[in-house]
C-alpha cells in the first residue's frame, strides 16, 4: 500500500514553500499534529484527518483570488493522482471545502467526527500566542493598521465583507478569534481552548495598556511607593 501521508507532506512541503507565514508548511504541521492528537482522543479515523490537515490550506482562498472551491480542486487531483479510495477522497475535500471560518456563517449540519477533528485544530492554531503571532504577521502581510480606536469590530458578517473589507489587526480578534472557544466541536479542543482564549484576553489588556501608556503609569506608582516604603 502506498504511504499516502508522506506523499502528500511532500506535495504540500513543495505547494507551499512560499506561502505567507502564518498558512505556510509550519501552520500544515502544527494542525496536522494538533488533529492526530484529537484523532486519538476522540478514536477518529486517522487518514482522513491527516489528509485533510495537510491539504486544508493548499489553496486558501485569501490567497487565490477568493476562490473557495479551488483547494478542494487542488486536493481531489493530488489525491486522485497517487491513487487514494474514492470514498476517503471525498470525505477529505468535503472537509477542505466547508471547514474555513468564512466570517462565522458557515456551519455543515451533522459534520462527521473528522471533520469537526480537523476544523477544531486550525482553529486552536488560530488562538493563543501562535494565533496572535499569526494574526499580526497576516496584518503585516496586507499591511493593515495595529489598531484604530476609531475603527470598531463588525458584529454582522458575511463571508464577502469579512474577507474583503479592511479592518485593523485588532478588530479580528473580536470578529473571530475571541469566538472559536465556543464554537470548538470536541471536547478535548473545547477544553485546550480554554487556556489559549485566557491567554489572548491577557494579552488584550496589556495591549490596551501599553496603547495608552497606562502600564508607564502603573510601574511609576508601583516605583514611588516601594521608595517610600524604604525611607
């Protein structure tokens, strides 16, 4: 039997060698080690989940033009090329094709367990210290302002709007990253989640701090009082 998983790591190793760094071949692995984890978790049928990991993102729409159905496209050739069942074949593209946020207003009815294995580990590759490193260096990419206090988050999104109108790198926090601890599937993910969420929350604050010089102020106060308490 053919080794399906390293020929597609090749593929996608080859597809992606200049990809933006937060969907490059680190983010493929990073999900893709995240699903097998949730895969054993939660007993999932561990070739779909790595086909779907590795080929998620091998035509991300954000950078094709907004086409959202050419990564499946992509997948189903490379898949129908080294021969793999029809039947595991369809279930991967499927996933690729209705996985993606797309502004929160996506949802499969009744999605199988690798599905909601491999939606669940791009999104917790979303949040957390990696998913704010991620979010600023995409900004950068598109070269997007930090924060504008007087630009403020969307609460109503389309997969249009939520794509292609410019916000400041700040606001994706609120109109996604903040709402993937809920919308987790497992609940292995729903409880990784939690530590990551907590972790941008924290980072917000520092951030709003700093924004405004509060935290100069804050360590002065802190300074002048412990000189105090030492005369």
């Amino acid at each position: 039997m053919r080794d399906f998983i390293e020929e597609t790591l090749v593929f996608v190793r080859v597809t992606l060698a200049h990809a933006e760094g937060g969907h490059d071949i680190n983010h493929i692995l990073r999900v893709y080690k995240i699903a097998l984890r949730l895969a054993d978790e939660e007993s999932a049928d561990t070739t779909v989940v790595s086909l779907a990991a590795l080929l998620h993102d091998i035509s991300d729409a954000k950078f094709n033009g907004g086409d959202d159905l050419l990564g499946a496209k992509v997948a189903a050739d490379f898949l129908t090329k080294i021969n793999v069942p029809e039947v595991i074949k369809e279930h991967v593209c499927f996933i690729i094709k209705n996985m993606s946020f797309k502004g929160g207003g996506t949802f499969v009815e009744k999605p199988s367990l690798e599905f909601q294995i491999v939606q669940d580990a791009d999104r917790l590759d979303a949040i957390g210290a990696i998913g704010i490193a991620r979010t600023f260096n995409y900004g950068g990419f598109k070269n997007r302002a930090l924060y504008n206090p007087d630009i403020k988050p969307r609460t109503e999104l389309t997969a249009e709007n939520y794509r292609n109108e410019e916000q400041p790198t700040i606001n994706h926090f609120y109109e996604k990253l903040l709402l993937l601890k809920d919308r987790m599937n497992t609940t292995t993910a729903k409880v990784w989640a939690t530590k990551r969420h907590d972790f941008m929350l924290e980072f917000l604050d520092r951030f709003y701090a700093e924004w405004d010089g509060a935290d100069l102020t804050q360590c002065a106060n802190k300074c002048t009082a412990s000189n105090v308490g030492m005369k």
